[in-house]
C-alpha cells in the first residue's frame, strides 16, 4: 500500500468520524498526517495523536483581519465587528467582505443587525458563502435530543449556565426532576462539547459561542407552548439557585463571629447567575408569564442589592411595575416603584427617588398595601438623611417604627432604629445616637439576623470615634470589616474601609488613610453607589491636604463638587466648593477663592440648612483669617444614601 512503503505528510480537511481516522492511523509506515476536524476526536487520545486546539481570534488580531478585507472601516468598526463576531475567524471574513462589496452599506446599522440575537444569523452572508450553511454541516448530525438541547440553549442567557438550569429548561414536567435527569443532560452537555458545539467555562458551566448562540435561537421550535415552558422552568430553577444562595448566606452564632461554611460559595453562585437571572425576568415578561416573573424577582431582588447591582436592579424592578400594570396588582406595581427608587437612590437621582417613593406611597395606600406604603415612607427617610435633612427623616423614620414593633419585625426594625441613630448623629445628638446604634444591634442579635451586624458595627464606631472613644471604634470597626468580607457586601466593605481611615486619622497613626480611602471608592464605583462616592471624594480631599499634597487635594475636591452636583447633594456640593476656596485663598489667588466660596454659599442657602450655611461661613473665616484656623471640616462618616 502506498501510505505504508512511503514517506509522506497526509493533509486531511474536515474530518467527521473517529472511525476514518482510527483505520488511518492502524496503518504501520513511514507518514505523517495533519487533519482539521470540528470534532474534539477525544477516542483517539493515546494514539500517538498530538491535539491542537484552534479557538477564536484574539480581539486585536481578529479586528486586523476585519482592517485587511474592508479598508474602509475605522479602528472602532473593526472592533466591534471582530466582537460581534465572537473572533470567529469565516464571521469575521464574510461579514467584512460583505461591507466591502457593499459601500452603501450603513456599517454601524449593519453591525447592529449582526449583533441581533433573532436574526444575526441572516446578516453572517456574502455571495454564496453564509456561516449559516456551514453550520448546518454539524447541525445535520445531531440525533434527536442533542437537537433539543441546542435548541434550548438558544432560549436561555447567553452566558454560562448550570447543569441544572438546563434540565429545568428541558423538563416536561419541572416537579418531577429527579438525579437521572441531571446526570442524561450532563451527558447530552458533553455530546455537544466533544462536536465543538458548546464551549465548557467552568466545572458545570457550559456556554455558547456568539454565533453559535445566533443559530441556535433561528434552529429553536416557534411552537409557542414549548418556548413559554422552557422560559418558565427557567424563571423557577434561577429562583431556587438564588434563593437556596442568600439563605446559604451569614453566620452560624448570633454574634456573627463564625461564617458559614458555605458562604464563599453561595456568593459564587450569585456572582454566576445574576445576569441570566435577570434576563429570564425579562423573557418571562416579555411572554407575559406573570407569575414566574413574580417568583424569580422575588427571589432575585436581595441578591442583586447583596451584591449591589442597582442597574440590573433597576431591569427587574420594571418588569415587576410592568406586571403589576397589566395584571392590575397594585401590590407588585408597589414593590417594583420601592425598588426602582431604591436602584435610584443608589445611583444618586434624588429627585426621580423621591417621585417613585411618592408614588409607591400613593399605590400601596389606595390598595390598602400599609406595609408597602411604610416601606416608602422608610426609604424616604433614608433618603432624606442622606441629603442633609435629618429632622425631616426622623419624623418619616418614626412612622413606621411603631408598626414595626406591632409586627415584630426584627429586621425592618433594626434597620429603621439604626437609621434613626445616623439622624441623631448628624443633629450632633450623640448619646441619644449611640442608643439607637445599640439598641439596633440588639434587636439583630435576637432576631439573629446576622448580615446587618455589620453595617451597624461601623455606625457605632462612629459615635465611639467622635466622642473619643477611639480605641474602641476600631476594634468595632475592624470587627464590621471582617464581617463584611465573611458574607461578600462590598458596599459595607466600603463604608468599613472609609470609617477606619477616619478613626486611624484620629489616633493619628502612620497608617496609609488615603489607601483605605481609595479602595473604598473602588468599591463604590464598581457598585454604582453614587453618593458614597462623592462622600468619599471630600474624604480623600482633605486626606491629601492634611498630607500637604494641595494639588491631589484640589482634584478629589473638584472631582466631589461635580458628581455632588450632578447628583444634587448640595452639603457635599457646597463643602467641597468652600474647601476649594481655601485651597485657592491659601495659595493667594483670593479672586478663584471668593468666586467658589459664593457658589458654597448660594448652595448653602438654597438647602435651607444652617448647619450646612455654618460650615460654609467656618471656611471663609478661615480663607479671610487663616491664621485662626485650626483644623479641616471632615465631612460625614456614615454612608449617603
């Protein structure tokens, strides 16, 4: 035979079976072959085979090769279509061939349509060559159920799902799931995974690519019954992932001072499954599947505000208005308004949190929904404090506390007494403060409602460090901090990490203040927590003045008074800008120093505040006398909601 008297490199292309190559590579001789395959080829490991696994194009390379078949696209275009594409290299090469023989082509529409989860497919088409065909080579040789499964795939998120999710998603019969169902779907999983029809992202995570995940939602039945059951046992199989997850969440004592053992993971499983979650709230709206909706943003809503994710937030909570809307259920209507102005609050929209905790409040009271209309009367409070306006928030925060007692709910409870401490802290009440602080923390205890020790350890310290009880303000906030990262909140991370710059400014230690004071700011920028952030920006301004670095001090302080100012905090707004004045009139520049010192004062005013008109009126005493200033206006401590 030829391959065996021979010396010779065999090139084969496209290879579909193991068999073919099997009966190849039994021939005893002198050869070598090279074969390309779609097929993993994992039978013949052992074979003397040497396996080469070509994935996609890298961005940048996969952008060049959109630049060498159509010139006419811009650096920007060509990364976006190298995106779209997935670096699939044939996608890649038609679509830009495709623009190139186009040049009336609208490129930014194009790239749009491509990136169409419905009908890119369509657009992946130049000439006679269509990535579409090409697929459907592999597509032709899955038996039966293989088929289903692709299919179901290309209804679920385009992201990483779970072994488990997908057997929901292809159940009949959800209630019914049994361990053999997970093992034949795992089977099924790893059928498509060895035909390189799906990639595997993780120990029981699987994912499609881009364009994969195109064709599967064009091959995916159009029988309306099977596409609202699969949306449906989804909704329910994220639901109990989420709920098993933050029930799995906390300490083991009431003192939180032993972490679950299965914290770590639950957060994982959060981390894992929140984005998908909340696209399946949006299918499920879309088909108007209401009450699976319902159950998964129920279970959703504490996770997504866990890990604070106030945009996805603000995705649920529409869906959960909008079923509220059509169904005529006031109370779902009233739940999706709290949390938007809650996602809103966050986010530092005051004005539209406001607005939507007033019309949550006007719903729930014409449903007769009481708790849901304290529950705004709750958060307005919050708000309120957040802004400067204690006195205000205390007299909304009080309402509901008398039903919170009746009720004996230990957690809206602790959480409005803890609320009502921050208002008396910032009337300087400090005594009546720290009451409040502990009597929150009692209450959590007993309810061992151990996630919010945390955020009231740090409350307390700070009591603790302004009436100088320094050494145990630390010891109190350490403990929040170790707390904080046991069950993964980063925002009270944060806040944990902002209150101890402060105390270690206090004990005037050589410790790195402005580092704590950054990383906290990293936090609240991941989180999208707005006005943290501009709290924290007038922290670090003084940190950096208090250092002698007046130049990184004028940043963070004009950084403050922006975003305060986009976000309407005007105590924050007119501090940072009364900071800058004295900044200005230490370096002798009394023109920049009486312009920024008449905006804080016409801020000042406008809040109606005295307390803010006070510190505003300390800083020009000491830009007009500096020789009689003593120390640096610190700012408030506590979060700003």
């Amino acid at each position: 035979m030829l391959l065996a008297q021979s010396k010779l490199l065999l090139v084969l292309d496209n290879v579909h079976t193991e068999e073919s190559m099997e009966d190849l590579l039994a021939i005893d001789g002198e050869f070598a072959v090279v074969c390309t395959t779609r097929l993993r080829l994992t039978g013949l490991a052992g074979e003397d085979v040497e396996f080469v696994e070509i994935g996609p194009l890298p961005p940048q390379d996969a952008a060049q090769l959109a630049m060498s078949v159509a010139e006419r696209l811009t650096a920007e275009e060509c990364a976006e279509l190298a995106s779209v594409c997935g670096g699939l290299p044939i996608a890649v090469r038609i679509a830009s061939a495709r623009i190139r023989q186009s040049p009336q082509l609208c490129v930014s529409q194009y790239l749009g349509e491509l990136a169409n989860p419905d009908h890119g497919i369509d657009e992946l088409r130049a000439g006679a060559k269509s990535v579409e065909r090409i697929l459907e080579d592999s597509y032709r040789l899955l038996e039966h159920e293989q088929t289903l499964l692709f299919t179901t795939l290309g209804l679920l998120p385009h992201t990483s799902v779970t072994v488990d999710v997908v057997t929901a998603a292809l159940a009949d019969d959800i209630s019914k799931l049994a361990t053999d169902h997970l093992r034949a779907t795992g089977r099924l999983l790893d059928d498509l995974y060895q035909l390189n029809l799906i990639e595997q992202t993780g120990p029981d995570l699987f994912r499609l690519h881009d364009i994969l995940y195109r064709f599967a939602r064009r091959k995916a039945s159009t029988d309306h019954h099977w596409r609202d059951r699969v949306v449906a046992n989804t909704c329910l199989a994220y639901a109990v992932r989420a709920d098993h997850a933050i029930r799995s969440i906390g300490f083991v004592d009431p003192n939180a001072t032993v972490p679950s053992s299965g914290n770590l993971k639950a957060i994982d499983s959060l981390n894992q499954d929140y984005v998908g979650a909340v696209v399946m709230v949006e299918s499920g709206t879309e088909r108007q599947l209401w009450d699976k909706v319902i159950t998964l943003a129920a279970a959703i809503i504490p996770a997504l505000q866990h890990l604070g994710r106030w945009d996805e937030l603000v995705r649920v909570s529409a869906c959960l208005r909008e079923a509220g809307e059509k169904t005529g259920n006031m109370e779902w209507q009233a739940s999706g308004l709290l949390n938007l102005g809650t996602a809103a609050a966050r986010k530092g929209d005051t004005d539209q949190a406001i607005d939507l905790y007033h019309r949550c409040f006007e719903v729930a009271s014409a449903a007769g929904e009481v708790m849901a209309a304290e529950l705004a009367c709750n958060a307005c409070g919050e708000l309120l404090l957040g802004v400067g306006k204690p006195t205000d928030a205390i007299a909304m925060l009080r309402r509901g506390l008398r039903l919170w007692r009746l009720l004996e709910h230990a957690l809206l409870l602790a959480q409005t007494l803890n609320s009502l401490g921050k208002a008396n802290l910032a009337m300087t009440r400090w005594e009546r403060a720290e009451s409040y602080f502990r009597n929150a923390l009692r209450v959590a205890q007993r309810g061992q409602i151990g996630g919010l020790l945390a955020g009231f350890g740090i409350t307390l310290a700070e009591v603790l460090r302004l009436t100088g009880r320094v050494e145990a303000a630390e010891k109190e906030c350490l403990t929040a901090l170790e707390r904080s990262r046991a069950v993964g909140d980063r925002e009270t991370e944060a806040d944990a990490l902002r209150e101890l710059a402060l105390i270690q400014d206090t004990l005037d230690e050589d410790r790195p203040r402005l580092a704590a004071l950054t990383s906290a700011l990293e936090i609240y920028r991941e989180v999208g927590d707005v006005r943290s952030q501009v709290s924290t920006l007038l922290l670090m301004g003084n940190a950096a003045e208090q250092q002698g670095d007046r130049r990184e001090a004028m940043r963070h302080f004009a950084d403050c008074a922006e975003l305060a100012g986009r976000v309407n905090d005007l105590p924050h707004a007119a501090n940072a800008m009364a900071r800058i004045a004295n900044l200005y009139g230490e370096a002798g520049k009394h023109d920049e120093a009486d312009k920024y010192l008449r905006r804080a004062t016409e801020i000042a005013n406008h809040s109606g505040s005295d307390l803010l008109l006070l510190q505003v009126q300390h800083e020009q005493a000491h830009e007009v006398h500096p020789e009689r200033w003593t120390g640096a206006y610190e700012g408030s401590g506590g979060r700003s909601e």
